[in-house]
C-alpha cells in the first residue's frame, strides 16, 4: 500500500533544483513522484520498500534540506 507525503525542501530556487530533486527520488525504489516544485515534493512511497530516513537522505545528498519527515 502506497502512502502519500508532502515535504518542504529548504534550499530549492529554481529549475535546476527541482530537475535534482525529482531525479533524486524517482531513482528510488518504492518512490512515485507526483509533482517537485520549487520548496515543495509530494510522492507516495511503499513503507515496506523504503523508509522517510533513505527519502530524506536522497533530497539531501543533491544539497537540500527537507523538512517534516
């Protein structure tokens, strides 16, 4: 069963970052993205495949910092 999640992502400004972001997650198992805009991501992720710590830490390996996970 997928879960939905909405994350504020400090550190976004333009088109270069949402492209980093949305490429970030959707080369996660587990992880449809449904829409990346500058601040903000909204996906739906399987819990049994991956944890919000390993969605986290994707978003901040390409330099942004994600909040309320």
């Amino acid at each position: 069963m997928m879960e939905k999640l909405t994350l504020e992502i400090d550190g976004m400004s333009c088109g270069h970052c949402v492209g980093a972001v949305r490429r970030a997650l959707e080369g996660m198992d587990g992880v449809q993205v449904e829409s990346v805009r500058v601040g903000e991501a909204e996906v739906r992720y399987d819990p049994r495949t991956v944890t919000l710590d390993a969605i986290a830490s994707a978003i901040a390996d390409e330099g942004y910092q994600p909040r309320g996970v």
